[in-house]
C-alpha cells in the first residue's frame, strides 16, 4: 500500500507543468485542424461563384433600385475584400 501522508502532488512533473502542457496540446490541436482544413479544401472558384460575385460587384450604387438595395450589404462588406483578392469584374 502506499502511504497516502507522503505523497506531496506538487513536486509530480504533470502537476507542475500542467499548464503548458495544456497550451501546448491546445495549440498542437488547432494547428492539426488548420492542417487538415487546408488539405480538404478547393483552391479555386467554381464558374457560378464567380458569375455570382461578378454580377452582385457590377451592381451601380448611384442606381438605388429594387436590386441595388438588396445588394448593397454584399457591396459594402465584400467589395474591399474582392479588392485585395484582385478579383475584378
């Protein structure tokens, strides 16, 4: 049996690095999971994501239209992201 009165849990290795053993596992975690994401996922646009984005970019802001007004959260938010992307219509 072991004597329960001598064990002193914190001079246990584990015990004392707990912590950085977590992040460590925390971050060998996630950099697994953007691996394997990076892996399964397409480079490239089909032709109707870009018939969508070419034709929802083209829309006129001066025009205030039925459809300009839906459009224009898709505008606001992605034209500066299609920009840096050097998607151009």
């Amino acid at each position: 049996m072991v004597n329960m009165d001598k064990l002193n849990i914190s001079e246990f290795f584990v015990y004392r690095w707990r912590y950085l053993i977590g992040y460590i596992l925390v971050a060998l975690g996630l950099i697994a999971a953007l691996l394997l994401t990076g892996l399964f996922l397409r480079a490239e646009f089909s032709s109707q994501e870009t018939q969508s984005v070419v034709n929802s970019n083209s829309t006129s802001i001066v025009n205030f239209g039925t459809s300009s007004m839906i459009n224009m959260p898709y505008i606001f938010c992605n034209t500066p992201a299609l920009r840096c992307l050097a998607f151009q219509s």
